[in-house]
C-alpha cells in the first residue's frame, strides 16, 4: 500500500474467523523444508512470497474444490524486505503488485527486494527448484511483468528505473542490453506495479505519489521507448490489470483518505496514450489498492486495505466502461488489511492475502462475480507479500 496510507489499519485477525496470538506470531520459524507426501503442482498451486530476510516462497496445493493444502516453503536465495515483527498498525513493506509472477504454468519469478535481485524458481510436481537468483539493474526491486521470453522488472529504489531481461528455455535470465529506461517522478516517483499489455506492446507502471501512469512502447527487440506521461484520473494509482478485451482498470487509493477510495478505466492506443472511460468510479471505500479481473473480462475486483473489504465492478463488453455492482462483496473490518490477490487460470478461485500477510483467505468466484469464502490459512510470516495462482 502507498507510503502515504501505511498506518490505515491495524494487523488482527479476519472478522470473526481467525485469531492469531502475539506469541505464536514471534516464535521463531523453522528452516524451509517441503513435506514429503507427494503433490501435483502442475494441476493447480497457490504461490505465496514470504519476503522474509531469508527470503523463501510458501506452497500450496490446490484441491478441485479450490480449497489449500500447504507443502512447505522453498528458498528463493535472495533477501526480501520485512518488518522484523507485527506493528500496530501494520506497514506494507513492499507497497507494489507483481512481486511473484507465474510464466507458461513451469516458472515462477520473484523479487528479493533486500538484496536487490530476482530469482527464477521452477514448478516440479512436488515442489520447486531454484534455477538462479539475478541482479535486478538497479535498487529494490517490487514488482515484475512477463510476456513471451520477455521480462520486466519495476526497481523502485535509488533512481527508479525498469530493466528488461530474455528468458531461457531453461528458465535462466539474460540481461536485455540498453532496455533500462527512468520513471518520470525519478526519486520522487513511489511506483507501484509493472506491467505488459495483452500483446506485449506495451509496458505501463504506475506512480504513487506523481499520480500518473508512465508507459513505454516495446519494439521488435524488445526494448522500450523513453517514457510516455500519462496522467492519473484519479489520485495515488496503485495496482491494476487488463481484461481480454484490452481495456485497463487502475485502483486508486486516494492518498488513504478514508472512504473516497476508487478505480478507473481506460483505453489504451499503440502509442501509449491513455484515454479515460470510465473516471474514478467510487466505492465508498479506503486505500483500494490491488486489482484482478478474471478471464472473461467481466469483472474486476479490487481490494480495499484500509478497510478490509473487496469491491467488485462490472466491466462493459467492447466499452471498458465500470459499474460498481458491489463495493462489499467482501468486508473483513480494517483489522483483516486485505491486500494482495491472485486468481487461478479458470478464474473460478480468488485468494487473498490478509492481516499483515499472515493469512490467506480462499474464495469461490461464482458466476455473477459475487464471493464465497470456502477456507483460510494461517501461518504466514508478517510482512508476507506477493501471490500467484493456476
């Protein structure tokens, strides 16, 4: 969540589901380790990134029934970013979306924003396998965007910058030469997610604090254009995604002020230009900060941290215009902080990251986009961020 509305609310447990005692939460953790009682992965996984200073990705195998069975954790080899305990009230330590991406159902990549490197992991039936852990180009990197053997990563550290990389057959990173390109804001910019369009001709990034969105057009060699200003219809973008159709929806925080939380669409041209459709729909909510939408380009929902509910809006066929059609289709009180989210390659399954990362919350999307809780799993390091899903 922006730096501006860290603070919002405080860790506890999910309404009325979940309680977490301070002693449980500072007792001092094992060493990663899988379980050994065989898995399949490739049939359906969630991905959590702990972001510890050892920094390891926790596992989950996904039932049909979309609920979890965790299968242990796997080093990244690379150092995250935490807290070093839970606050009152919790910080957000990465403050970005696409800190762990999924490729081609066999990759996962994951920022080590302690020690400035990505880290390439590889799905096996009963775990994963670490391929390599890679310089970022630059300080802190928060979140990563793929397309075809292409990758991007959003360094928000030192001087903002995003750098490009080719993926391997085997998974392994190449640094894409001359691909590093500034944000706008420079320093001052307090980025948040990085991202391709659909066909991959096209790089956005977000910035917090400049409310605007910077995109760059990516040409035959993969490499991007200097930066293109767009400004922000609404104040501190955050997260955000495209549907099937193209069209763009941007959560918008609003600085944390407290229910004027909301989320706009736009058409997005071949030279980079956004064009607003739909501007600052509100929800009656505070700090919306992640975005999903699922495959058919219905739906979006976005998930309010400051106070801990999702809103889901309806995404206009061939429009892109939005309508709120609920702003509490989930509402765990500011205590449960909801955050991160991910949904699986049907889009039948959302899960959601929730009080300080601690917990991850299990939803069955039904066919009018409305949620079901069906599972919530504990044990989760604070300060736990990043998610992916299939």
């Amino acid at each position: 969540m922006h730096k501006y509305v860290r603070g919002i609310a405080t860790v506890a447990s999910f309404l009325m589901l979940i309680s977490i005692s301070n002693a449980a939460v500072n007792q001092p953790r094992p060493s990663p380790r899988p379980r050994p009682q065989p898995r399949n992965l490739h049939a359906g996984a969630v991905y959590v990134l702990t972001n510890q200073v050892l920094n390891t990705v926790t596992v989950f195998n996904r039932a049909s029934n979309g609920t979890l069975t965790s299968v242990g954790e796997f080093s990244t080899g690379g150092a995250g970013d935490p807290v070093a305990q839970p606050q009152d009230p919790p910080t957000d330590p990465l403050a970005s979306q696409g800190a762990l991406v999924l490729a081609q159902n066999q990759f996962l990549f994951a920022v080590n924003a302690g020690s400035n490197q990505i880290s390439v992991l590889k799905i096996l039936n009963d775990g994963l396998d670490l391929v390599g852990v890679f310089d970022s180009g630059g300080v802190r990197p928060i979140s990563l965007t793929v397309h075809d053997n292409l990758l991007y990563v959003l360094n928000e550290g030192g001087t903002p910058n995003i750098t490009g990389f080719t993926i391997g057959d085997d998974g392994t990173l190449t640094p894409l030469a001359d691909s590093t390109q500034p944000l706008i804001g420079g320093t001052a910019a307090d980025p948040a997610q990085v991202s391709f369009n659909p066909d991959g001709t096209l790089l956005l990034v977000t910035e917090k604090a400049g409310n605007r969105i910077d995109s760059y057009t990516i040409d035959q060699n993969g490499l991007p254009s200097p930066p293109i200003d767009n400004a922000s219809n609404g104040m501190t973008p955050f997260g955000f995604a495209f549907n099937n159709a193209g069209f763009l929806v941007i959560s918008e925080a609003f600085g944390g002020t407290p229910n004027q939380a909301a989320a706009s669409s736009y058409g997005v041209a071949d030279d980079g230009i956004l064009s607003v459709i739909s501007g600052s729909v509100a929800n009656s909510q505070t700090a919306s900060c992640w975005a999903a939408i699922v495959n058919n380009g219905k739906f979006a929902f976005i998930s309010n941290t400051g106070s801990g509910t999702i809103s889901i809006y309806d995404i206009a066929p061939g429009a892109g215009t939005l309508t709120l059609s609920n702003p509490l289709a989930v509402n765990g009180g500011p205590d449960s902080a909801l955050r991160d989210m991910a949904l699986n390659n049907s889009s039948k399954f959302l899960y959601v990251q929730a009080a300080g990362g601690q917990e991850l919350l299990s939803f069955r999307v039904d066919q009018d986009g409305n949620l079901t809780l069906i599972d919530t799993d504990e044990g989760l390091p604070f300060g736990a961020q990043g998610i992916a899903a299939k």
